[in-house]
C-alpha cells in the first residue's frame, strides 16, 4: 500500500509454525534456517529472506519480519518514497491521508 509518507510497503503472511526472535536471525543469515534438522518438513536452501533482504537494502529500503512460533509469519517490504516511481505523490497523498 502507498503511504502518506510517499513509501510503499507489501505486506506477507503465513500461517505457517513461525519463528522465535533467535530463528528470524538466523533465517536473515545466508544458508541459515530456521529449522536445520534432517527431518525437517519444509524445504529449501536457506537463501530467500537474505535475498530479499539484500535488495531491500540496494532500493534503501527496510525488510521486517514477526513471527512466533505457532502464529505464523509476516514479512514486511518498505520501499522509500524516492525509489517508487509513477506515482503523482500529491494526488496518491490526499487518497490515503
């Protein structure tokens, strides 16, 4: 959603089993997961949130995670005003204000 700040954020939720504050550090580590063991019911190598991290910061941008364990996820991309790009700024600030 476009802000009265100018910036655009997405918003991403699961209901899936969440993460402690200690997991959402290590799944922001390259190859880091959350749960590491070899019985493990979710796949995948431990690059998406490091990622998109990264590239959030290249736009200058934030990515937040919370969570907790049995509650699911929401990830957060907020996009600086000066990196959204086709958006009279005024008329998008009256909308949303």
């Amino acid at each position: 959603s476009l802000r009265s700040n100018g910036s655009f954020v997405i918003s991403i939720s699961d209901t899936g089993i969440g993460m402690s504050p200690d997991d959402i550090k290590l799944a922001l580590t390259t190859f880091g997961q959350a749960d590491n063991s070899l019985s493990r019911k979710h796949a995948g190598t431990g690059l998406g949130l490091p990622l998109a991290k990264a590239m959030m910061e290249l736009h200058k941008g934030r990515l937040m995670v919370r969570s907790a364990p049995g509650r699911g996820t929401t990830i957060i991309l907020v996009f600086p005003a000066e990196r959204v790009a086709g958006v009279d700024r005024r008329e998008s600030v009256a909308r949303v204000s």
